[in-house]
C-alpha cells in the first residue's frame, strides 16, 4: 500500500469506527508503506462522515452546564467532534499536496493516529455516559477552513495547525479547570483524557509550525506577513487572550510570535476561549 492513497481511503470513509481502524492499519504498516509524492490525487470536496451529528452554526450549538450529566457528555461530545474533524484534516494534509518531502506526509499520518486515538477515548468515556458520537449537534468550523485552503499548502499550515489547533491549546487547561470544579468521577476521567491530547496537541502543532516555516523557507515568504495576510484572504480568526504561553512554547512558536499575540484588555477579563 501507498501511504498518500492509504489516506484518501480512509478520508473517505463515513463510519467512525472504520476510519479509526483504517488509520491504525496505515500507521501499524508505516514502515513498509511506500510514499508517491510527485501524483496527484483527487477526492470529493467533502470527508467521509457519518449522517449524524446534524451540523449546525456555531452560533446554534446548544449551550449546557457541564455539572450536569447531559451537559457533562454535551462537552465531551463536542471535544470528539473535534478530534474526529481533525482526522480528516491530517489524512487531507496528507494526500492532498503533492511534491512535498517524504517525511511530510509521514508527519500527517502520524497525526492522524494519535487523534484517532484521542477520538476513540472520548467515544468510549461517551459510551461510560449512556451517550455516543452523533448525539448531540455540532458545528463545522474546522473543516470549513481546510476547504477555504484546499489549494493552498502554505496557507492551510498556517490557519489549521498554527492557528486553529493552536486555539485548542488554549482552550484545553480552561475546559480542564471547569472540569475539575465538577469534581465527579466522570469529570475528572475527562480531565485525565484530556491531558493525554494536550500533550500529543502540542506535538501536532509543533509539526504545523515545522512545515510552515520550511515552506516560507522554499517559496521564499515572510512567515509573519504571510500569516496575517492568509488570515484575511482565508477568513481565519481574531486571536483573543487567554493564551497557553508554554504550550505554545513547546509547539515550537517564536518568542517574537508569542510576544505578538494580543494583550489581555485592560479591565483584566479573559476573552472567551475557543469554542468547542
């Protein structure tokens, strides 16, 4: 098997559970797989997902309480909506661009391993709450910007890994802390799963951040103007505090980066953190 064919495969898988062991079989054959870096290849505009959870606007995603036991699962569910959209979006990284180095489709498959992995935890502590994938409604957000960079690799390094999933790096201790407030089992269960994916969240931006820089680097860009201007052609978001300075550290931005992003405003109140 090829790897960059064994992940438009998978892409286009519907069912969850397939997709998961799809991308487990492609990293468990990683050192076999060959890579065909020069072909191009072409998909449906849109990833292989399952009929539910019906998508909705962000602005239409029901809010609950996470102390109580629909809310508690609300929250989780929509963490794995987000793992699940972004195992489609490392197989994209992955089949989608042509003549790049070997080890950069090797990368997006690594990534879309371990959030496979991530997306099968949190269906299974799902499955603790009497709930499973597709039962409550979810928006798209993740996926849209993927579309909107779909011909721009550049581009789609910048808004996906750098700034999307770096979002995901802030939001997560916040989760984490209201979770730890609930202080149940189920709770904290969370917590610790979501101390798994910070970690391996780190590592995947880092590899956003990587391929980024090394392809200013070849086509010659200044990587800061660059950014601000894919944000605006692309629609990516305004950046708003509170940020994880030291994850973000970790993932490899530059201290001018991180000295870069916006205050906190001057009445001391934290700006929502990214919604999940």
């Amino acid at each position: 098997m090829e790897l960059r064919h064994g992940a438009l495969a998978a892409f286009t898988l519907c069912d969850p559970a397939a997709k998961v062991a799809a991308v487990q079989d492609l990293w468990a054959q990683r050192e076999v797989l060959q890579v065909d870096c020069a072909r191009t290849l072409h998909s449906p505009p849109e990833p292989g997902r399952p009929p539910l959870p019906a998508l909705v606007l962000p602005k239409d995603v029901p809010r609950r309480s996470p102390y109580t036991a629909e809310g508690h699962a609300a929250l989780v569910h929509s963490i794995a909506h987000i793992e699940f959209n972004a195992i489609n979006l490392a197989l994209d990284a992955a089949w989608r661009f042509a003549n790049l180095p070997p080890d950069y489709y090797r990368d997006w498959l690594r990534v879309a391993y371990e959030e496979s992995q991530h997306f099968t935890l949190l269906a299974d502590h799902l499955a603790t709450l009497g709930h499973a994938y597709g039962d409550f409604p979810a928006h798209d957000g993740l996926w849209t910007m993927a579309e909107n960079t779909r011909h721009d690799v550049v581009a789609r390094m910048a808004l996906v890994p750098r700034t999307l999933e770096a979002r995901g790096l802030d939001a997560t201790p916040i989760i984490q802390a209201k979770l730890r407030k609930v202080a149940s089992q189920p709770a904290l269960q969370a917590v610790a799963i979501l101390d798994t994916i910070l970690r391996e969240e780190v590592g995947h931006v880092a590899i956003g951040n990587h391929w980024y820089h090394w392809l200013c680097a070849r086509d010659s860009l200044d990587s800061d103007s660059f950014h601000s201007q894919a944000g605006k052609l692309y629609g990516g978001p305004s950046l708003k505090p509170p940020f994880n300075l030291a994850a973000r550290r970790l993932a490899g931005f530059t201290q001018q980066e991180l000295d870069a992003l916006p205050s906190m405003p001057a009445d001391g109140k934290p700006a929502p953190a990214f919604t999940v």
